[in-house]
C-alpha cells in the first residue's frame, strides 16, 4: 500500500533538511495514474479515460540564491545533481533528472519573462515518491507535474493546470526524449475522487465521469508484474511511427479522423502490420466512447459486465493488432477473468508494467490470489498486488 500523503510530505521534509540543511518553503505532490481505458490513442489525438491513484510523488522546495537548480530523490540518496536554470533542458543531465529539469526548461520556453529574478534565484528540489516506476502507472507524470505545480508558485507563473500540462509533456517528449502524449500528465492534475477523467486529446479539454465503484461495490485490483518498461526505447516510439504512418496513407491528420466504417479502406492501402496497429487505435477509440456513455448512463452498477467487456476487448486488441502486452501481462488478465473478474486489461504503454481487473469487491482478494498462484506455476516473479480507486489530483500539501 502506498505511504498516506500526511506521511510521504513529512519524509520529503526530513529528506530536503537532511540534504540542503535548511527547511523547505512548501511541499508539492502529484499522484500516479491508471488507465482505464484507452490505450496509445492520446499521441493519435483520440479519446482517453485514466485516473488519478492514491500513490504518489512529493517535491519538496525552495529558492536559493546562485541560479543552480538543485536536484535530490529519496529514490537515489547521497546524490544531489546541480545544473544551471537558464542551461537546464535537451541534453543538460540524464537519467530521472532529466525529468525536472525538463519541466524547468519547458516552463522557461513558454513564459519568457522568467529572464528575471525568479529564474537567478535557482531552486533546491527533493523529491520521494510512492508510485513504481515501469509499472505502466506513470511515475514520470507524476513527478514532472509535482514539480511544475512546485515551479508555478515559486516562480510565479500563474499558469492553468492544462498549460502545465502541456509543459511537462514537452519536458517528457523533448529534453527525456519519451514520445508520449498528454494523458498521464492531464489525470495527474485533474483527478478527482470518485470520478474518471475523460480527455479528448485534440482539444485538450477533460471531463470528470463518475467512477463510483463503492455504490457498486466494486473494485479494481491492479497486478503489477513488476517487468518494467521504459518509454524512451525502441517499442513505443515504433508504435507511434507506424500510427504516423497510417495516417499519412489515409490522408488524414491523426487516426483519430478514422472511423471502424473505414477500416475496410484501410485495410486495403495499408501494409498488414500497419493495418493492425491503426485498427487497434480506432476501436480503442470507439471502446473509449463507449464506457464513457456507460459510466454517465449508470452501467457501472446496472451492467458492470457491459463495461468489464470493453475492457476485456481492449486487452485483446493490445495483444493482437498492437503487439504491445508480454506473456506474464496476458497471464494475470486470463487469470483474472476465470476467478470471475467483469473485465480485464493491460494499462500503460506495454511492454512490461500492470494489469487492471475490474471485479466484485468480494471477489477481489480471491482474485488477487489467483494470480499471485499462476505467476508462481509460470516460474514469474511475483506480482505486486493492491487494489486502486480514483483518488485526488495534483496538489500544494504545505
């Protein structure tokens, strides 16, 4: 179970006196998301609906007075790296620093005014963090969107939660070199508890849905199979160049203007596997309309197997047209579904990372062990297993 957030702040207090010698002068936290569905449809301007998780990552901060952004993690004692704000961005460190300084480095781009005094001053940043990295649970956006909601107030931007979006999605995509779209950083600021949020990713505009598993008693468990990925290498960017690709034959912006009408046409201009991996993401979008109209109709409770079912589809899609789940993901969905799960899918970019199950809130540690039983008949490692429920968004703790 993750820290409670009472918790996670004080150790990053402890953690930044600790190191700088001096007390912060605010605390910042951003949690991790699941995706419940819709899958590598964000960077194809489609449909997305993730939510915020109760795990989390904290930065605790203040200025300092010589212009270096100085850099610390729990995750990485002993280790304090210092970079220059106004050199801080492509290429400038490695590693998970290249994550905030990202941020710095996209907030600057955008809001040239930081030329000044707040820029001159620098920054001390230590961070903790409860939510695993290469799980698929978007560690990266939550610590990008900590610090930017951190560098909003210290500098003074007042920048909206979608701009910072935006900012920490240029961060991950320029200075990480990660292709990834803006659904991890956008659940991560507007979560709420109780509730989905919906992203149309060619308007950047979200809506919360409501998510109310407690009235249907319900729950999510999430098996994470502790095989990490990472998004920055080969898979996903392919996956990505070949979306591109489609959608440069069809003449057309984004997949996101194709519709499952067009997929007869498609798949006579496309190459095999060019035509599977754009079907994947056109009916991910059509999945993706469909539980949104479900969860604002009532089907969680009426009909929760008409939801469990997209779920299901969407897993079986990422395994046979995207070619992105592993056999230890496949594994805990199959598993899932015969201890008696509504639905199951991979969520995350693939690869490696968790599974979510929607299941009865009575069945839920029954399937917990199931998995954890056939992971060890399969010779796995064994999986971390938990339940997760929609939970606040990003956020200023002190």
């Amino acid at each position: 179970m993750p820290t409670p957030p009472p918790a996670l702040a004080d150790a990053a207090a402890r953690g930044f006196a600790d190191t700088y010698g001096s007390a912060c002068t605010g605390i910042w936290s951003a949690p991790g998301r699941v995706n419940l569905i819709g899958e590598h449809t964000d960077y194809n301007e489609g449909f997305v609906l993730p939510f915020a998780i109760g795990a989390r990552t904290a930065v605790a901060a203040a200025r300092r007075g010589d212009g270096l952004l100085a850099l610390a993690s729990a995750q990485f004692p002993s280790r304090v790296t210092t970079v220059a704000v106004t050199e801080a961005g492509p290429g400038a460190v490695s590693g998970w620093t290249a994550y905030p300084t990202g941020v710095a480095w996209a907030l600057r781009q955008a809001h040239p005014r930081l030329g000044g005094t707040a820029t001159r001053a620098g920054l001390n940043l230590y961070l903790d963090s409860t939510v695993p990295t290469g799980s698929g649970l978007s560690s990266s956006a939550a610590l990008e969107c900590a610090v930017a909601l951190a560098l909003n107030d210290l500098w003074e931007l007042g920048a909206d939660r979608a701009d910072l979006a935006r900012a920490c999605q240029r961060a991950e995509n320029t200075v990480v070199g990660a292709p990834t779209g803006i659904m991890d950083q956008f659940a991560s600021l507007f979560g709420e508890p109780g509730s989905a949020v919906f992203l149309d990713c060619r308007a950047i505009a979200g809506e919360n849905v409501p998510l109310a598993l407690d009235a249907a008693g319900l729950d999510i468990v999430l098996a994470d199979t502790r095989q990490q990925h990472a998004h920055a290498q080969g898979g996903y960017a392919d996956r990505r160049a070949a979306c591109e690709r489609a959608a440069r034959i069809l003449g057309v912006r984004a997949l996101r203007d194709v519709g499952v009408g067009d997929l007869e046409r498609a798949a006579r201009v496309l190459d095999p596997e060019t035509f599977r991996r754009a079907r994947h993401v056109v009916t991910e979008d059509e999945r993706v309309l469909e539980a949104v109209a479900a969860l604002r109709a009532g089907a969680l409770e009426s009909d929760p197997a008409g939801l469990g079912a997209l779920l299901t589809a969407s897993h079986e899609s990422m395994r046979d047209d995207f070619a992105i789940t592993t056999p230890a993901l496949d594994l805990a969905v199959a598993t899932a579904l015969e201890a008696g799960a509504a639905g199951a899918r991979m969520t995350g970019g693939g690869f490696g990372g968790a599974i979510i199950a929607l299941v009865a809130r009575d069945r839920a540690a029954g399937t917990a062990e199931a998995i954890t039983a056939a992971f060890a008949r399969a010779g796995f490692t064994a999986p971390r297993l938990s339940t997760v429920a929609p939970s606040d968004g990003a956020r200023r703790d002190r």
